[in-house]
C-alpha cells in the first residue's frame, strides 16, 4: 500500500519541484534589478576548461576562446573575412627574387652566362615596349657576389642492425653570382616572364655537383640523396614574398609595456624553439626570417611562394619581457627550482600560461579550475575598452545544464541544436543569430575503385540523393545545399554553380549508358557483378548515421546495392580512412578561410595518412591548386578558386552535401 502511495504522490511532488525551481531561480531581468553590476557582465558556458593561455601553445577551443580576448594579432578578420589591421596598421607585399647567373648554359645569342651579361641583357628588354607589364613591376636588378653556404642536409641511412634511421650530412655550396630583383609586386609567373629574354632552358640542369663539397667521405647513395635535395635548399630561381608591417603606436600590455617589433620577432622566434613544441610551427615554418626595421616596422621575409601564410600573423602576439630569457631566469629563482628542474624548464612550465598577459580586449584575473574563468575589460585597448565591465566563460559540460542555465539567467549565451531553433526563434524574450560555419558533410568515393572512377557514375549517384532531406530530417531546415570544395560563406565559393538536381529516374538512365541494368532481383548489374559498396562512417555521430541511412534508401530505389557499417573513431581513421580501404565514406570537413586545398585536393597527397584519401586525381586540378597557393593577387585568386570549384563540382569526388548552420541565442536584454 505504501509503495502505490507513493508511485502517485511522486508525479506531484516532482511538478511542486519544478514550479518553485521555476520562481525561485532569477531571471537575468530580476538579477539584474538586484545587482546593477550584473548589466555589465558577459557569462558564457564551456563545455570543457581551458588548457593553456598561450597564444602560440593553446590547441583547444576553450583556451583559444579566451586568449583571443586578451591577446591580440597583426592582423584578424572582418565581418566579410576580409584582413583588417590590429597591432599592426597596415601592411604592404613586395618580393625580392633571386636567380642563378648559371654557367652551364649560354645566352639565347650563344653568349656566355655572367652575371653582369644577365643583368644588362634584362635592363635592356625592360626599356623594349613588349615588356611594359614586367618592367612596371621591376624596381630593381643587381649582381651579388658568390658566396659559400655550409648547412646539414637529413638522408635516410641505416643503423648497425640493418634497421633505418636518418642522420645528418655537412655540406658546402659555393653559391654562383646571382641577379637579384626587387619587385613591387609578388608576381609567380616572374621567371618565366623572363625566359625570352634568359633562354627557354636557362632554368634547367644545373650542374649542382660543380659547386658543393662534403664534409666527409659518403656513399653513392647518400650523395644521391643530398643531390635530390639540392634544388629545394639552393633553388636556381627563387621567390622570397616579403611582408612589411607598420605596427600600431601606444598599444600596452595590460602591465603597462609597451609593445613593440621586438615583441613580434621574439614570438616568432619562441614559435620556432623547438623546445616549446609549439602547434602554430608549420604555420610559420615558410618564414625564412623575421627582421626588425626600427620599433615600429617589421619585415617578414618568406622562403617560397605561400599566400595563405599571412593567415598566421592572426594569432596572438607574446610580450618579449616577460617571456625571455631574463625573465625565465627570474621566475626559476623566484620559484626556488633544482638545478634539474631548471635544465628542463621551458616556455610551457612558466606560471604566464595560467595568468597571461596579453594586449587584447580583456585582461586576466583569475582561473579556478574546471569552475570559471574571470576576465575585466582593458581600459587602455587601444580601439576604446569594450561595453562589458567582466567577462566569465564559467565550466558547464553538460549541453542540457547549459539550456538550463541560460534560460535561468545564469549565462547569457546557448549554442543552439538544430531542433530547438524554431522555438528559439518564435518566443520573444530571446534574440538570435546564424550563421553558416566554415565546415561541410559530404559522401566521398574511393576514386581509385573502378566502380567509381568514372565521374558519370558518380555524378549518377549524386543525382539519386535528396539533399532537401537531410536538410528538412536532419537539419530542421538549418543547413544550405553546398556544391563544391570551399565553405559557401567564402569568396572563393563559385555561387554560380547549381547543385546536382534530384532526378533518380536521370540517374538510373545515366547509369544505363555505361552498361548497368535492372537484373530479376532488381539490383543493377553489368558483366554478372551487381553494382554493390559499402558506405562507412564513424560511430556516435548520429547525424552521419542517418545521412548513410537515408542515402542507402536511395539509392536502393535505382538498383544500387549499398552496404553500410559504422566504426569507432580510431578504428574507422586507422583501418579505413588512413589505409584507403573502403568504399565510399561520410565525413565532413571544418575548412579555414583561406583558398589552400592543397592537402585535401592535390594528387600528391594521396598516400597513407594523408587526407586526399579518395584519391582523387586531375592533372587540371593540381594546377589550380599550386597556382591558388601562390597567387597574391585576390581578384586572380577568385577567379582560380571559382575553375577549381567549378571543375571538382563536373567530376563529384565526393557528393557534397550541406553547410551548417549555426545559431546562438542570446536575451533581448543583452
């Protein structure tokens, strides 16, 4: 009797629970009325706590997300992800570009090659009319002097056992004279502009072995190695971008410091230790040098052609004082370290990581562990402090807490899932916004199968899927159709191009045409095999669950047999992805806001761990795709990225899907 008793008092007392949880918690209206300060205050929820506040060693969402309040870049993007300037005002790309007077071959007048010839021969076309547009962008030419350069060179040997192992080869190269440009412009097509005045093969077989001497007596095979090397570290004719900053006048660190360029070449210099393992490194590896003019200019020289490398100088900038050497020094001794305690420490054990010092927006105040974050507005920010006094980013992992919280007032900010838009969106006591992110999903197939090399068969599959569907089910109608490579929120998105229309009855005929038809089990089948794959995604992503659903049921109504099978993550990556054993897959990327698909796209980078894992394979492609890395000029750029878009969308790798949309909420009050 007792147990009924209390089965039907249970639903009562849970509704008394949550009625007066509903009027005891404060509103933000009620906590603000009691507490003015609370006007003032930001309070955002992470799922997860920061790691590490340091703008050249964070590697997590949470950390970045606060370091990006309290440090500040050169550079960062506006609202049309255009670069604008911060630390730095503004900001000009020039190139010097040096090329070989090599001996090796004659002048197009059989004329032997100096460098002193070279330089009057293109001092001569640059005054001929036919050359106008390469002698509007010359501002100079000079001969430099040989000069003998001794670096290591890494080989792959082996150890005593016979097992593989690298070791490091001393060389010297006795750099020839050479011609040296100063151009106005970053021009990728310079020396080739020069070729009819040079020679058509001035740029080949140069006779490398004439010009270095080894440290050491080496084997044939390891000279064979160093030879295949040379051209990359001593290039006949290379490309030097140069980026000079003009830095902002009287910005402060929040101790008061001023910053300055040694500031930036001290952060470049700490990206590159090695000892501080930073994540940023490759970003900056093409710099091949970091100048300070005076203490308001910077110069920022680059081995080779890369214009997305500018993207790096968005990241925050380190204060040299309080990083230094002296500095590290003072904080040993501050701290009390052994003399092993210090041997090993580096950037990564300072105190700095967990209270920073920064010049952005916000400086710090106080971190308690896996609870919240505290940050007050900078009063000197050189741009006007910001409207809010402090600024909390509290530790709330449970996504269905942080719905609480929010609508309690107890944060100011929600991070919508796609189903709780439209509720949002129509109760008026909160304000939203959306916006597509940077990432798309997307099926992929295997281009090197024969079932899929062809790109009318996989334009035929393509056009079988309703992308409406994953939209409408999936999405709840938060997500737009995508049709090529780049995020559709990006100029290099070509907007022109339409989507695969829907047509499963085209899709069937089309698949006709290249010999498949409908067997008595209604599969399609050519040669006696039925056209069969398995479609793999990873587990615990439901969304990816229901997209392989949803695609299988399509394209079972044309006669394709689709398989599917979904793996934990690490053994969907190892034994899949990283091999390319599998058929076709669903994934998706989270792109940058830079043109370089070089890694995803490029035929090169279609081996073992890598992430052209599709293979996909177009001569055309991997043109667009290193001319797009080296192009300064954005309007030329565009138009690159727009073929490459246009290209991958004819041959459909991959059946691309849907962009997300994303949508924060956000009390009209705020």
């Amino acid at each position: 009797m007792r147990v009924k008793r209390w089965l039907l008092l249970a639903p009562l007392l849970l509704t008394i629970l949550l009625l007066q949880s509903y009027f005891w918690v404060p509103t933000y209206e009620k906590q603000a009325t009691g507490n003015p300060a609370r006007l003032v205050t930001y309070i955002e929820a992470s799922s997860g706590d920061a790691k590490i506040l340091n703008p050249i060693l964070n590697a997590d969402t949470a950390s970045s997300g606060i370091v990006s309040l309290t440090f500040e870049g050169l550079l960062d993007l506006d609202e049309n992800l255009n670069f604008r300037g911060r630390l730095a005002t503004d900001w000009m790309i020039s190139e010097k570009a040096y090329l070989f007077a090599s001996p090796s071959n004659r002048l197009p007048d059989g004329a032997e090659i100096t460098g002193t010839r070279v330089v009057e021969r293109i001092r001569a076309a640059l005054q001929d009319e036919a050359f106008a547009a390469l002698a509007d962008n010359v501002r100079s030419v000079t001969v430099l002097p040989p000069v003998s350069r001794t670096t290591t060179v890494s080989v792959q040997t082996q150890d005593a056992d016979g097992n593989p192992t690298r070791r490091k080869v001393e060389v010297t190269f006795d750099v020839p004279e050479r011609v040296a440009f100063s151009l106005h412009r970053v021009d990728q097509d310079f020396f080739q502009r020069l070729l009819p005045v040079i020679g058509d093969r001035y740029l080949e077989n140069f006779p490398y072995e004439r010009y270095l001497t080894f440290a050491e007596e080496v084997s044939p095979e390891i000279k064979a190695q160093v030879f295949a090397q040379l051209p990359e570290l001593f290039p006949v004719a290379e490309h030097n971008p140069v980026i000079d900053f003009n830095l902002r006048k009287g910005v402060r660190f929040h101790d008061g410091h001023e910053f300055d360029a040694g500031d930036v070449k001290f952060t470049y210099d700490a990206i590159m230790n090695p000892g501080n393992l930073s994540p940023r490194t490759s970003d900056f590896e093409p710099i091949k040098a970091v100048e300070i003019i005076d203490a308001q200019t910077v110069r920022v020289v680059y081995k080779r052609l890369f214009s997305p490398a500018i993207n790096a100088w968005t990241m925050g900038i380190l204060p040299e004082h309080l990083l230094n050497a002296e500095a590290m020094q003072r904080e040993m001794d501050d701290r009390g370290l052994s003399d092993a305690a210090r041997k090993a420490f580096g950037m990564r054990d300072s105190q700095f990581n967990r209270s920073p010092i920064g010049s952005g927006r916000f400086r710090f105040v106080e971190w308690h562990s896996d609870e919240y974050i505290h940050l007050q507005r900078n009063d000197d920010y050189w741009e006007g402090p910001p409207e809010y006094q402090d600024y909390y980013m509290r530790i709330v992992p449970d996504l269905l807490t942080q719905e609480m919280e929010f609508r309690s007032g107890a944060v100011d900010y929600y991070g919508t899932q796609p189903h709780q838009v439209a509720r949002y969106k129509e109760d008026d006591t909160y304000q939203s916004f959306s916006s597509l992110g940077f990432g798309y999903s997307y099926i992929g197939y295997n281009n090197r199968r024969p079932l899929f090399a062809d790109p009318e068969v996989r334009r035929a599959l393509g056009m079988a899927i309703n992308v409406e569907d994953f939209l409408r089910y999936l999405l709840y109608g938060e997500g737009e159709h995508i049709t090529g490579p780049y995020p559709p929120n990006t100029q290099w998105y070509d907007q022109t191009v339409e989507p695969l229309p829907y047509d499963p009855d085209a899709a069937q005929s089309l698949l006709e045409t290249k010999g498949w038809r409908l067997n008595a089990d209604g599969w399609l089948e050519k040669d006696g095999t039925v056209f069969e794959f398995n479609l793999i995604t990873n587990s615990g992503n439901p969304i990816r669950k229901n997209i392989m659903t949803i695609a299988q049921n399509a394209w079972k109504k044309i006669g394709v047999k689709c398989n599917t099978q979904y793996f934990e993550w690490a053994v969907f990556l190892k034994d899949f992805v990283n091999t390319a054993d599998f058929d076709a897959v669903v994934l998706g990327w989270s792109m940058g806001v830079d043109p370089d698909l070089y890694q995803l796209w490029h035929s090169s980078q279609a081996g073992p761990q890598q992430l052209n894992f599709i293979g996909y394979n177009n001569s055309h492609a991997d043109d667009l795709i290193v001319r797009i890395r080296q192009e300064y000029d954005q309007d030329v750029q565009r138009a690159l990225t727009h073929e490459l878009h246009r290209l991958i969308a004819e041959e459909q790798p991959y059946t691309f899907l849907y962009a997300p949309l994303g949508t924060r909420v956000l009390d009209k009050k705020i």
